[in-house]
C-alpha cells in the first residue's frame, strides 16, 4: 500500500499550522503543517459514540477510515478533495516553483516515475497544466563553501565523483540518469525550467557538459552568513545559471519522524498499529520522496499557495 500524505496549503492554515521562521529548516515546517492538516480532519469528523455523544468531545481520535481516502491501493492521509483546491486567478499570473526531494535508500531506477508521480500531484492541486521550475534534492549531497576556496579538485570529483554530507560517494553518472527524465518533462512542456540543489563549481562541471536541458538554477545551502563562494559566482554567471539559497533540510522526512507522525500515542495520527495497539495498519513505513510546491502571484510577489506531498510504502 502506498501513502500519500498532504498539507493542503499552509498559506491559508489555521492556527494549527505553524509556518517557519527563517533560522527553522524546512522538515520543521513539513511535519508540522501535516500534523496540523491531519489533526483539522479529525476534527471535522462526527462519528456517534455508543453512549450518543459526539466523537469529537473525546480525547481519541476518530477512525482514520472516516477522514482518509483509499484510492486505487493509495491511501490520502488526510483524503484530498481536488476539486476544492486551485488558484484564485489565471494560470500566466502565477510563477510555480517545485522542489522534490529524492530520499536515501530509494531505488535510483524508480526516480523517474516518482519524479512524473509527484509533478501529477502538484498540478492536480493547483488545477495547472504546467510549472514553471523544478529543482531537485539528491540524498545526501551537500553543499560544502570550504571546497570551492581549493584550487585544485580532488581525485574524486575529477573522476566525476563527489562526497556527499553522509561520507558515501555520488556518481555523476547516476543523477545525470534522473536528469534525463526531468529532460523528458520539460520536452513534453509540463516543467519551463529545471534546476539543482547543492551543486558545487566541480560537480556542475562534471554535470554540465552531458546535459541536454541544462540547469537554469542552482540552489544552496549556505550555512555561514549566508556568503556565496566567488568561484560559484563566476562559474553560474559564465554558465548562466541563476544561485538561488534556501534551508531546506537534505533528509526531510526520516523514516522515524513518519513513523512518529502515523503512529498511536499523543502525537501519532492513529494509522499505524504497534505491538499494545491491534487497531490501525500494520508493517513499516518507508518514505519514499516529498514534494514542496509555491505559487507565486507574479504582479504582487505574494505566495498565494504553497504545500507539500509526501509518499511513502507500507511493506
């Protein structure tokens, strides 16, 4: 079974939804928005007790049948109307940005598919035929500012391999096979514009060269003071690529913080069973990618929409 977890827009969330202050990373705001989201539908649902009173005056949680969907072996946590959802104003008002995040342990192979899965998502949300950028998150690949001071490259990125924050090492070769997929999207017009996370002056030019689509955006992590290398400044400015920053948490949703959010207990939302708990699903859970998706109003520069996706497996 396939979970698909949903924050609907936090733009417009009640007091439930806390959106982030600038220093918070950005699975604070996810797991957040979600639990808010998760705890409004229970809310919303009035079940009758056996002694005749209202469910929503207990302290338990409904069943998550009454405020969940099952579609086609995916489970929507909480069930997503889309016809609900959407702009307020035409599609040519709006700039819509996307960031998918591909997490550890995931098949590379299956990037693809989950990458089409997630855009489907996003433009059902929003009732858009297209976006205008998708940016991506490799696991595990970090930015590092110190690098890009040293004059020359070490053995592995001229190799075309390069260190990731969790000390494995990321073949070029690899995500440049995710990169033909998002290519194949922008052919078809659904994606305007494609952009990186994390990238480094080495690793785009090992990058670089065996595109098709080339990158228009490169988005990092600065952790001190928010200072961009100079060598990246004049790499991206020769290769005219926009450097965008961001805070953006690499591992945005652990298996365990899932499991947390899914499970029984105070903060769990009541799906999943445990060993004291018989009712609810049983197995793990495996995250699988999350999807973050902004709608800007071009002519105000306000974020009319933003939310999040989240897929995972139940094995």
């Amino acid at each position: 079974m396939k979970l698909v977890l949903s924050t609907s827009n936090i733009m417009g969330g009640g007091p439930s939804v806390i959106r982030r202050a600038a220093f918070e990373k950005s699975n604070t705001e996810l797991t957040t928005a979600l639990r808010g989201n998760i705890v409004e539908s229970q809310q919303g649902v009035s079940i009758e007790n056996t002694d005749g009173t209202d469910n929503r005056t207990h302290e338990s949680p409904p069943p998550f049948e009454a405020w969940t969907s099952l579609e086609d072996s995916n489970l929507f946590i909480p069930a997503v109307d889309f016809t609900h959802s959407g702009l307020a104003e035409d599609r040519p008002q709006y700039d819509i940005t996307v960031k998918l995040f591909y997490l550890p342990d995931v098949p590379t192979e299956q990037r693809g598919a989950h990458t089409r899965e997630a855009i489907d998502l996003v433009l059902k949300e929003l009732h858009v035929p297209s976006i205008d950028l998708l940016i991506v998150s490799f696991p595990g690949v970090a930015f590092d500012a110190d690098d890009e001071e040293e004059d020359e490259a070490s053995d592995d990125v001229a190799s075309g391999r390069s260190s990731s924050e969790n000390g494995e090492i990321d073949d070029i070769d690899v995500m440049l096979e995710t990169w033909r997929a998002l290519e194949k999207l922008h052919k078809e017009g659904i994606i305007a514009r494609l952009g990186l996370s994390e990238f480094g002056t080495q690793r785009l030019m090992k990058f670089l060269p065996k595109t098709s689509i080339r990158p228009s955006v490169d988005q990092i992590n600065v952790r001190d003071c928010c200072v961009v290398p100079k060598p990246l400044i004049l790499y991206a400015k020769q290769e005219e690529i926009e450097l965008l920053t961001h805070n953006d948490c690499t591992n945005i949703l652990p298996r365990g913080t899932l499991r947390e959010l899914l499970g029984p207990g105070h903060s769990g939302a009541g799906i999943l069973a445990d060993h004291e708990r018989e009712k609810g699903l049983h197995g793990e859970v495996e995250p699988q990618w999350v999807v973050k998706y902004t709608a800007v109003v071009k002519n105000r520069g306000v974020v009319e929409n933003k939310g999040y996706f989240a897929v995972a497996k139940l094995v």
